[in-house]
C-alpha cells in the first residue's frame, strides 16, 4: 500500500508544475464550454472563475512543498 501511495504523492517542484499544467488545461476547457453555455458576462465571469481556482490551487502545492522541504 505504501508503494501505491507513493506513486500519488508530489515530491518534487516539477512534478507541481506538470499537475498545475494539467489543472490549467482543464480549468480552460471547461471555461471554454462555460462561454459557449452563457455568452456574455455571466460566461466570462465563470472562466475566470475556473482559472481563478486554479491559481489558488497551484500556490497551495507549491506552498506545501516547501513546508514539506523546511520540516525535513
């Protein structure tokens, strides 16, 4: 089971950036879907909101990593 897990943990700063790449990707895609759904501004405030998040979440891992990295 710990093998297993390793596999899901994020080690190294360049394995964060691949996965905030990948959140990137998809926060765009679905933005794109949320344009074609409601043009206008109500479209364009949730494409914001999809990147927004996305931001958030990428700090945060890269905030982690270094507490990890200063605790060891």
């Amino acid at each position: 089971m710990a093998r297993l897990k390793r596999l899901f943990t994020i080690k190294t700063r360049f394995e964060a950036c691949l996965v905030i790449y990948a959140l990137a990707l998809g926060a765009c895609e679905r933005g794109i879907h949320y344009l074609g759904q409601y043009p206008g501004f109500g479209g364009k405030l949730l494409f914001l909101a999809c990147t927004g998040s996305v931001f958030m979440a990428g700090g945060m891992i890269l905030d982690n990593l270094a507490m990890k990295r200063s605790l060891r």
